[in-house]
C-alpha cells in the first residue's frame, strides 16, 4: 500500500476578512479587525488543531493581503507549499456586518481575484494521489469556469486513485444562481464519497425535507456516508448499514456562527480517521461545530483536540 503523506487536502479561496468592531450597518462602522475566512482553509485549520496532517492551496495575489494569509495557515500547523503566487491579481476581501441575533451580512470582493483563476494546470496531482482524503466545497466551482473545471479534474483523478472523496455543498448564492448551482452541486454529490449536507441545501437540491429520505436520496445517488448538518438540533447520519441522529451541543451565547458547517466536517473526518465508529464521528462533528460558534472570527473557535474531548465530555477538565 502507498504511504499517503497526508491526512487531508483541501484547496480553495481564502480571503482577508473585515470584522467590524461593532453592530449596525457598515456605513456607520469605522473599526474593523483584520482576519482569515476561507471554507477550505478552516477545515484545514480545525484538523490541524485536532493533531492531523493536512494540506491547503491556492492561488493568492502577489500582496500584503497574501502573504498574510500564507503567514496564518502555515502558522496553524498546515503544509501550503503547493500555494501558488499570483503577481497581477489580488487576494480577495470580505466584509462581515453585524446585528443583534441574527447572523452576520457577507460582503465580498472577490471578483476577479488571485484564486478565481485557478485551473487545471496549476495543480500538483501527485500531492493530491497521496492524501488519504480530498475535502473540496461547492464554493471553488462557483468562482469561475476555470475553477470550475479544475474542482472536477482533482475530484475525478483523487477517485481514479483511491482518495477518499469528501464534499460539502457549502451553497453560496450571491456567488451564483440556484438555476447555474444546483446540477454543478448534484455532480459532485454523485462523485461524493462523504457528503456534508445542510438540511436547507438538500431541500434546495432535492426538493425534501424529510431527513430519512433526504439521506436516503443520496445514497442512491452514491455516497457511503451522508452526514446531514440539523443546525442547533445536531445531526443525522448514514453509512449504509447504520443511521444515528446525534444531539447538537447546547450554546448559551453564539457569538458568531461562520464556520460551524466547516468545523462539522472537520470534526467527523478526525473521527473517521482515528477509526472511531459513526456515532462518535457525530460526536466529534457536533462538539467542533458548536465550538466554533463560541469565539467571534471564522477559526479563532476552533478547539485542540483536548479541549474537543473536554466539550464533549470525553475528558475531565482540570482549571488548575
């Protein structure tokens, strides 16, 4: 058997986020806080807290922007030496605004950026055959028509040579329509050897919202695993055999729910990969997605692999 080298690779855009500093419409915001947001990067962040290895790329502007990017994942433990360098395109931005009790607003200034023009020739294929699991996100396909056709030459040649294929729909629609979205989405469900589905997107995709039925569409359409994301309620989960709904952690004070679904899936593969059985997969999925919701910031939440079993009641926690 081929030693794989990593745990798992994801790729995608990663862009500097603006926190603002305070609530209310951006026009009367003057302080913001610079940090990291990215689907991919989290997941790969997260993982790397919970002691695997794992690795990212992309293509990021030639820039401060970029290099501050590059600084932050490198510094979480995550292998970035297949990052590509774009010296005529920029990083992109996003922009968060805040309200009481209600999630956050998304601005983003992506277009055109570094990563939306990543293609199939920009890929190293023989980091890719030595992972041991691919995770990828409806996100890449939806910047451009390159990244497009490079999510599904990875995907195709990761299944071609025993990887693992992990997918997490991550519908987001002021990246593209429901109409250009959801027949891109359904192929990637189908090429799915995991799949992460929200309950929203599966009734968007699948016009059910019955989560027996939802899990048992997608088998039929090819996934082993069917892990679907229930919110606050937890999740429901299928691997053929068995099915487990597993209850989600209680958060008395959500500070920010931005990167829940990326820890959800991070926190099943850690599972997967220490061969723990469905149900504590669950476990790990719910305790890293309710984790994330804790501290304001898309990563900042996410816990060590101790501090995981201490949420979850795995570990005693000892304060001194």
């Amino acid at each position: 058997m081929v030693d794989k080298k990593m745990d798992v690779i994801t790729f995608g855009e990663s862009m500097v986020l603006f926190n603002p500093d305070s609530k209310g419409p951006l026009r009367y915001i003057h302080t913001f806080t610079k940090a990291l947001s990215g689907a991919e990067s989290n997941v790969a962040i997260a993982l790397a807290r919970l002691e695997h290895k794992v690795g990212w790329f992309s293509k990021l502007g030639d820039d401060e922007f970029g290099r501050y990017i590059e600084c932050f994942i490198r510094g979480e433990g995550v292998d970035i030496s297949r990052v590509i360098k774009d010296e005529e395109r920029s990083t992109g931005l996003l922009f968060k605004e805040r309200f009481a009790h209600v999630n956050p607003n998304v601005y983003y200034y992506r277009r055109n950026s570094a990563a939306s023009y990543l293609s199939p020739e920009d890929i190293d294929y023989e980091y890719i055959k030595n992972a041991k699991i691919l995770h990828v996100t409806g996100i890449t396909p939806a910047l451009s028509e390159s990244a497009r056709e490079t999510v599904t030459r990875v995907v195709d040649f990761a299944k071609e040579n025993g990887v693992i294929f992990s997918f997490d729909p991550n519908i987001r629609l002021k990246l593209w329509s429901k109409e250009e979205a959801k027949p891109v989405i359904l192929d990637l469900c189908k090429k799915a050897d995991i799949l992460f589905p929200g309950i929203d997107e599966a009734e968007m995709l699948l016009g059910i919202e019955d989560p027996r039925e939802v899990i048992k569409t997608f088998h039929e359409m090819g996934p082993d695993i069917v892990a679907l994301k229930l919110g606050k309620e937890g999740c429901m989960l299928s691997n053929r055999k068995e099915q487990h709904f597993v209850n989600g952690y209680t958060v008395k004070t959500m500070e920010d729910s931005v990167g829940a679904g990326d820890g959800f899936a991070a926190g099943f593969l850690s599972g997967m990969l220490r061969n723990k059985n469905l149900k504590e997969c669950g476990e790990y999925a719910n305790g890293v997605g309710a984790m994330a919701t804790l501290v304001k910031g898309d990563v900042e939440g996410l816990p060590t692999y101790d501090q995981l079993l201490t949420f979850i009641d795995k570990k005693e926690y000892v304060d001194r």
